[in-house]
C-alpha cells in the first residue's frame, strides 16, 4: 500500500527530516516528558495550598487517585477481589503492575506508576516519530510531542491511567501499518484493544488505510488481519470475562453504567451549551472543549490526512455520545489527530509565532489548575 500524499516521501527524502542521532530523538522527547511531571506536581502543590481541612480523599491518595485506585486493586487482588465494577478496566495496566511489582518488593502503587511513567516516555518517542512520517516536518513534529504532553489532562500522565499505554500502541500499531509489517500491526492492535475499550476504534482508522490504498492480493489477508486486530483485543477481555462468570458484556455494561446510555452527540452538545450558559462551568468546558477538538480534525482533514480525521470523528463522536461526558477532554487526550490538529493549526504560517508559544505556556497553566481541580474533586479525570 502507498499513499498519495506521502508520495514524495521516499527514502531519501524521509532520511532528510529525520534526527540523525537515536540519542537525540530519546533527549527531545525527554525534555516535554519530564516538563508534564512538573506541572502535575506544581498541581498538586496548589491543591495542598487550596485546600482546607478535612482534605479532599483524592489529595490524601497522590497520585493513586480517581481510576489509579481500581488499577491498584486489580493488579493486588485480581478482577475477582477486586470491588465491584473492576471489569470496565482492561488487563494491560494491571498486569503489568503485577509483573513490575517484584522489583518494588511488592508494592504494585509504585510498579503502577513506574510502568505509566515509562511508557509515557515511550509514547511521546513513538507519537513524535509517527508525527515525523505523517506531517514531514520535524518542527511540527516536536510540536505534537508538546501538545501531547502538556495536554489539560497532562495528569494522566503521571498518575496510573492508560492513556500513554494507548498512545504508544496507537502509534506503533499506525507506524506498523505505514510500513506494511502486519505482523506487528496485529499486536500492536490487540494490545491498543485489551488497554482501553475505545483502542477498538483503530479499526476505524486502519480500515480507511486499506479502503484508500488498496492492498495487493498476496497482501489482503494480513491487511484484514491488521485492520481486525484492535477489535479482537477488546473481544478478548469480552471472551475472557465470559469465562469468568463476569459475563460477555461486563465489561460494556459497567460502564455503561457509569457513562449512562448512549444520546445523539448533537443533542448531547447542545444540552452541555445550555447547562453551560446557566452556570455549569464543567459542562461549557466539555462544550468549549467539543469545538476546539472539531477545529482541530478539520485542520487534520485539510492537511490531507483523511484516515487521521475519519478516526478522530468517530471517537469524538463515541465519547460526545455518552449521558455523562466528565472525562470528555481526556478522551481527546487519547486521539492521535487531535495532537496533530493541533501542531497543524500552531505551526501555520498565519499563527504569529508568539501567540503560538503563549497558547503553549497557557496550556501549561492549564494543567496545573487542573491537576489542582483533580486532586481537590473539582474536576473528574
């Protein structure tokens, strides 16, 4: 398969916007990395200035707050000890929380957040190379590594979540598609599917690969498989809770419950803006939050990376669909386009270099006040 906006990437050209050094790739990621730790701890500092006596359970349990403390019972006690409703979260944090914890003799916190912190750094390595062969230009590419690591939601990050597990196989698992080495394709895609349910949306994104650049005949069934692959990871934890006694649909109806039935995302948004002028502050920030992230696909679309915006519609729309959308700019967090979207729309020639690098130190004020209305119950991760 090839692609007709990348025909002029060829090897040699490739080559040219590339950093030459490996070491080199590892520091630039390196530097927005560790940037997104400070926040979340300057974060947590504001919180513990802010808040007043008693305080707030999320400030007392760190960075093991909000989903991290489901996270840490799984890899303890196993779905099957774990409370009530564990079986929405998928087994890829988990279980490597438990097969880290050894090394912390024992404590599966520390494993949780060493095994989010490392892969968080490998997310940004594996986003911005993908932003490399994507956008061909290693400008915009350091700016999506940025974007997506002062992101508001930049605390999910550091504490315990799997938003860095889904960007790092979401981008393995579209660099491997790239390059037509399906093999890796499929794992990749499985592992996206068992982190997070909504990893089975990539098969909305490899199958507008296939359909646009049609595979060869000797190519056609590893492409099918490629394209299926993130799908069958979530089935799996289906199956497996199946077998369980959970139940095929636990892991759907638990958080169907959380996220009440599915609603017309039109509908949905304009109730967000209605509850939003009456005073809602969390809903118009979920209702500003929506327009920016529409902006930022059309940006996509119009940059000629049509699969990229095909999947971010669909998961914008997924998570604008639900009764309840708290973690609505967090799901934004976890769409690749959406981080391009935004490198496209600050690196624009139109974009006075200034505002560009104001929006950024506002974002990271962004995350501080957020971390803050994290750990203080003002805001739901």
């Amino acid at each position: 398969m090839t692609r007709s906006h990348a025909e002029s990437s060829d090897s040699a050209s490739l080559h040219s916007v590339l950093p030459q050094p490996v070491s080199q790739r590892f520091t630039q990621a390196a530097i927005p990395w560790l940037v997104s730790r400070v926040l979340v701890g300057a974060g947590f500092l504001l919180a513990l200035a802010l808040a007043g006596e008693p305080k707030p359970l999320p400030l007392e349990q760190g960075l093991l707050s909000w989903d991290a403390t489901w996270y840490r019972s799984i890899a303890d006690l196993g779905y099957d000890g774990a409370p009530d409703g564990a079986i929405r979260f998928f087994p890829v944090l988990p279980i490597l929380g438990r097969l880290l914890s050894p090394v912390f003799g024992g404590r599966f916190d520390l494993a949780l957040i060493a095994v989010t912190w490392l892969t968080a750094f490998a997310a940004t390595v594996a986003v911005t190379e993908l932003a490399r062969l994507e956008l061909q230009n290693e400008r915009a590419a350091q700016r999506v590594a940025w974007v997506w690591s002062v992101f508001p939601t930049a605390f999910v990050l550091v504490a315990p979540y799997t938003e860095a597990l889904l960007i790092l196989f979401a981008s393995l698992f579209a660099l491997a598609l790239r390059r037509q080495r399906f093999l890796a394709v499929v794992a990749f895609g499985v592992l996206a599917g068992l982190s997070r349910p909504v990893g089975g949306l990539l098969v909305v994104y490899a199958g507008a690969e296939v359909w646009t650049h049609r595979p060869t005949r000797s190519q056609l069934a590893p492409a099918i498989a490629a394209v299926a692959s993130p799908a069958l990871g979530v089935l799996s934890f289906a199956v497996w809770a199946s077998q369980s006694a959970q139940g095929f649909f636990a892991p759907f109806d638990a958080q169907s419950e959380l996220r009440g039935q599915l609603r017309d995302p039109v509908t949905r948004f304009a109730q967000a803006v209605g509850r939003g002028v009456t005073g809602d502050e969390t809903e118009m920030l979920h209702a500003l939050a929506t327009v920016v992230f529409v902006g930022l696909l059309i940006a996509v679309w119009r940059a000629g990376l049509t699969s990229w915006a095909i999947y971010g519609a669909v998961g914008l729309l997924v998570a604008v669909s639900s009764s309840n959308i708290n973690s609505l700019v967090r799901y934004g967090h976890g769409l690749i386009p959406l981080l391009f979207g935004a490198a496209i729309v600050f690196g624009s020639d139109r974009i006075d270099r200034r505002f560009a690098q104001t929006s950024l130190v506002t974002a990271a004020l962004g995350v501080v006040l957020l971390t803050a209305a994290i750990f203080t119950r003002k805001y739901v991760p």
